[in-house]
C-alpha cells in the first residue's frame, strides 16, 4: 500500500505530508482547496509529466516521495521483478521520488537510486492504479485481466497445473531441437568416422610393427653382404685351422693345468671355459642367419609397400601404431554414441508429443472453464454497475485463441498459440451505453464514469488489484446522495481488499473512511497556502457536517451518518 506521501512546492502546496493506512482513505476539501492536486502529486512521483507550470511560484525546484509497502500486492511484487526492482526484504519498501528544477531536468529516484522515468513509470504502474488517469491501470493490463477472471471462477490451481505442463513441453522441445541438431552433426561425422575405422581396421598396424620391418628390410638390402660376413665368421669360430672354438679350448685347457689355477686363475678360467662352450651355438646361430640371408625383391617391395601404409596412417591419426589403434577405437565408440543418439532422439520425440498433448488437453479444460466463467463475471459486473448508477454500462470477458504452427494441440484438431496461463487472451470489453460499439476496456470511458467501473469490476471481481494500492479521482462526479452511500460501501469493501484511497465531496462516501484527510487553503502575506491533515473524531464530525451544509441539526446528522458506516462495516466484517 501507499504508506507516506511528501509533497514540497507543487501549486499552492509548500510543503505537506499524509502518512496513509490501510483500507479506505478518503481526502475531502473545499472545492479549490487542492484536493486534486494530492493525486496530481502521486501522478508525478510515478512518473507522469514534469510540468513546470505547476511548480509554487518563486520555488526552485518541486519534489513529490511516495513511500509504499508491496508486501500484499503479489502481481506488483512479480511486475517489479521483471524490472529488477526488490522491495526491501524486511518491510518491503519501495521508496519513488521525484524532482524537477525550474532550471534544469527533472530527476527520478528509485529506492534511492537514480532511474529513468521509463522505470519510474513502469513501477509506479505496477503500484498504483489511479483511476481517472487510466493510462497505467493494471485492470488495462490483459495478463492482469486473464489473472483476474481466473481468481473469480477460482482457477489458480487449474492455470499453476497448465503452466507447469507448458513450461514441461517447452523444456522437451528443447531437449528435442538439441538432439534433432546433434545428430544433423552427427550424421556429418557419421561416413566420416567410418571411413576412418575401416581404413586403420583394414591395414590392422601392430604395436611396433615398423621397426620389426625395418630391421628386416636391412637385412634384405644386404644379403650378399651379411651372407659373405657370416660365412667367414663361421668358419672363424668353428671350422677354420686354427679357429676361435679350438683356440679357445685350448686356453681353458692350459688354465686348468696351470699352477695354482683354482685360486688365481679362476676367474679367467672360468670366463674362457663359458666362451668355449657359447662359441659353437654361435656359430651356428650365424651360419643359419647367413644361409637365410638371400635377396628377395618381392619381400623387400611388400615391406617398403607396409612401411609405406603404416607411415601414411601415423601421419593422419597418430605418431605411432598405438596412437593409430587408438584412433580407431575411439572413432568406433562415437559411432556407437551416434546410433544412440539417433534412439534417443526418437524418444524425446515421443516424450515431447506425449507433453504437448498432455499441456494441450489442461490448457483446454482450462480454457472452456474461463469460457463459462466469462458470463458469470459480466453477470456480477452488470449487477455492480447498476448499483453505482451506470445500469447502461456493460463489461464482457472476451477469451479468444490464436492458432499457430507450433502451437498446442486442441481437441478439434486445430494448434493453439501457447498464451501466458494457457492458451486463452483474455480481453475486458466495455459499452457504456446502448447502441454503441463494444470496445477494450481501455479505451471505453473516462472522467468519473471510468472510475465507477473501474469501481464495479474490482466489486464484481472479489479479488485483490493488481496494483499495491486504488486511487479514485472523479468517482462521485454526476451521482447523488443515494448512489453516493452505495459507492461509498463498495470504495469500503474493496479496501478491504487493497488498499484504497479516493478524493470526494460527498458525506455520504467520506463516511465510510478507515483515514479521513482535509485538505485546507489558507491566504497567508498576501500568498495561498494548502495542506492536509488527519481527521478523527470530533474533528471527522465537523467536516461531514460542513460537507452536509453545516449547522446544529446537520453536526447530528454527520455523527449519524459516521455511526451507521461504522455498524454496516461491523455487521460486514462478522
């Protein structure tokens, strides 16, 4: 609710200060006296237009503060969100001031921080609804007006389960547009990858395969070379005269004989008898190398070929046969997340037509449910209309669908866009009188008969405004005392509700207040002067008398009239 408004230096206002409460506050005065210029005040603290002209003559600069409490205001508190304004955590303030200098601009604060006046605006709307300057009223708002009829026919449930179930679709159709994108990649990769594993699967390198090959490819280069060395290195271990074997034998044999062989010579001894018996396995193992060591040009072409093949694979997938085998399986392993993935796709493509049918057939029974609530809510409107003297006047609920492509699937087979809360757009539609054309709410009426619907529909909707807090500028304008008395329960009751504060100059709707304010004008040197100050007990009486005419036999019709507003608002809260 709107808790303090300051107002320094605006008309004839130096400087005033009114410190609200909750339910119904109601600000009267003599005609002139600025009333109206309370609520022009508000208007420019939330963003209105910095008209110089009504700065105090002789003043600097004019400044208006409005201090509001946004705790029990839900749909403020989310539209406020949106904007990255957070009410303090405690007590949930939301401080908007406003000043304009005669010689420079305006400034706009908020929360103590400088904000544009867009963001003034824009939190101040969500605030407040001034009636009777209905450019910003959260009613206008169709979210709002969706949120409001679904509170009527109580909906909340129905709409909290259906947006749960789009925000569900929307979640699968993305989990499914990821995969439909994966595996477009995937499918780009897939002959890629294949190609690849068959290539390295199909020349099947062995870890250390090229330099076995190597090593090979030597010996065949020089076979007539490793063939003529070990032949004669054969003959000189085993066959020659003399030859290593025998020479050898010999040593160890005159070793063995030699004086004190077993102590001094026994290491040697023991060296030359090993070589002794090493050399003629050698020498075989060298014999057999040389026989084998003929020139083979088919296997020295298929080595250089395989030597080739191996070269070319490590140049593309790795600098060695393990970093190649490696290659291959890896490729294998994505090949095989592939072929899933294009299993898994095809899941999220069933999880998501199950999700959108789901969300599709809530947000219809939703939808048909508003249908039928539509006609309630214009029947409680029109009753509410009549009873603040616009029995002319009709407001209908219009719930409309938009088709679209991607939309969710209704029953008759058509895609419904997915709206905020379902997939309805729901829409106030206003006549004010016979025969004219039925047109959004918005743009249906004003002056005091915008404020008496407004009045009715927030009546008829027993539920909280949008905005934090109700300002009703004009509403008495053109009714009498009768209707005045009605209009007056109903600015009661919705204050009940919100938080509501109205200017008027009817006794009969002042004395329904919760806080009662009077706004004075005094001439002081030559110069006006206007404020306001709090009204309670006798002080209250004298201004419904004074509003009555004034005079003894009034003075008791004012304490009468107070005295029955006061048992009507008992009777109504037991």
């Amino acid at each position: 609710m709107l808790v303090e408004l300051a107002v320094r230096n605006l008309a004839v206002i130096e400087e005033t200060r009114l410190v609200f409460g909750p339910g119904l506050n109601v600000i009267t005065g003599e005609t002139g006296a600025g009333k109206s210029l309370l609520v022009d005040a508000l208007a420019f603290a939330l963003g209105g237009p910095a008209d110089k002209g009504m700065m105090r003559r002789g003043a600097a600069s004019m400044s208006v503060e409005a201090i509001f409490d946004a705790r029990g205001a839900p749909f403020a508190r989310e539209r406020l969100a949106e904007l990255g304004v957070e009410a303090d955590e405690d007590d949930g303030v939301v401080a908007l001031r406003r000043e304009a200098h005669r010689e420079g601009r305006a400034v706009s604060r908020l929360n103590g921080r400088a904000a544009p006046v867009s963001v003034l605006r824009s939190a101040g709307g969500a605030l407040v609804d001034i009636h009777g300057q209905g450019d910003s009223l959260s009613l206008f708002d169709p979210r709002f007006q969706l949120r409001a009829l679904d509170a009527f026919a109580g909906l909340a449930e129905r709409r909290a389960a259906v947006e749960s179930a789009v925000a569900e679709a929307r979640r699968r159709k993305r989990e499914a547009a990821d995969a439909e994108s994966a595996a477009l990649e995937a499918g780009r990769q897939r002959d890629l990858l294949e190609f690849q594993a068959n290539e390295i699967e199909a020349a099947a390198p062995l870890d250390g395969e090229e330099a076995s090959l190597l090593r090979e490819r030597d010996l065949l280069r020089h076979a007539e070379d490793v063939r003529g060395a070990c032949e004669a290195a054969w003959l000189a271990l085993s066959e020659g005269e003399p030859n290593a074997a025998g020479l050898a034998g010999e040593a160890a044999r005159l070793l063995r004989h030699a004086p004190g062989a077993d102590d001094l010579l026994r290491a040697p001894l023991d060296a030359v008898e090993s070589a002794a018996a090493q050399l003629p396995d050698a020498a075989r193992e060298i014999r057999g190398v040389g026989e084998a060591a003929e020139p083979d040009p088919a296997r020295l072409a298929e080595i250089e070929e395989r030597v080739e093949t191996l070269r070319r694979l490590k140049r593309k997938y790795g600098g060695s046969e393990a970093a190649v085998i490696a290659f291959a399986e890896d490729a294998r392993r994505r090949l095989e997340r592939i072929e899933g993935a294009d299993a898994r796709q095809e899941a999220l493509e069933r999880a998501l037509a199950d999700a959108l049918r789901e969300a599709g057939a809530l947000a219809w029974e939703l939808s048909q449910a508003r249908r039928a609530a539509a006609g309630a809510l214009s029947e409680a409107v029109a009753a509410e209309l009549r009873e603040v003297g616009l029995e002319r006047a009709a407001i209908a609920v219009a719930v409309e669908q938009e088709e679209a492509e991607d939309g969710l699937p209704a029953p008759d087979g058509r895609r419904l866009a997915a709206q905020h809360g379902g997939i309805d757009r729901v829409t106030f539609i206003a006549r004010t009188n016979p025969g004219e054309d039925a047109r959004p709410l918005a743009k249906a009426a004003s002056g005091g008969e915008t404020s008496r619907m407004m009045l009715a529909l927030n009546g008829a909707l027993r539920t909280v405004s949008g905005a934090a807090s109700l300002v009703f500028d004009e509403v008495d304008a053109g009714i009498g005392a009768r209707a005045g008395e009605v209009v007056g329960r109903k600015l009661w009751t919705v204050g009940q509700r919100a938080q509501t504060l109205c200017v008027t100059h009817l006794p009969q709707i002042a004395a329904w207040a919760d806080a009662h304010f009077r706004v004075g004008k005094a001439v002081r040197g030559g110069r006006a002067y206007s404020g306001a100050e709090a009204l309670a007990g006798e002080r209250r009486v004298e201004e419904i008398a004074g509003m009555l005419g004034g005079g003894d036999r009034l003075t008791q019709a004012a304490r009468e009239m107070l005295d029955r507003a006061e048992r009507a608002k008992r009777e109504a809260m037991t």
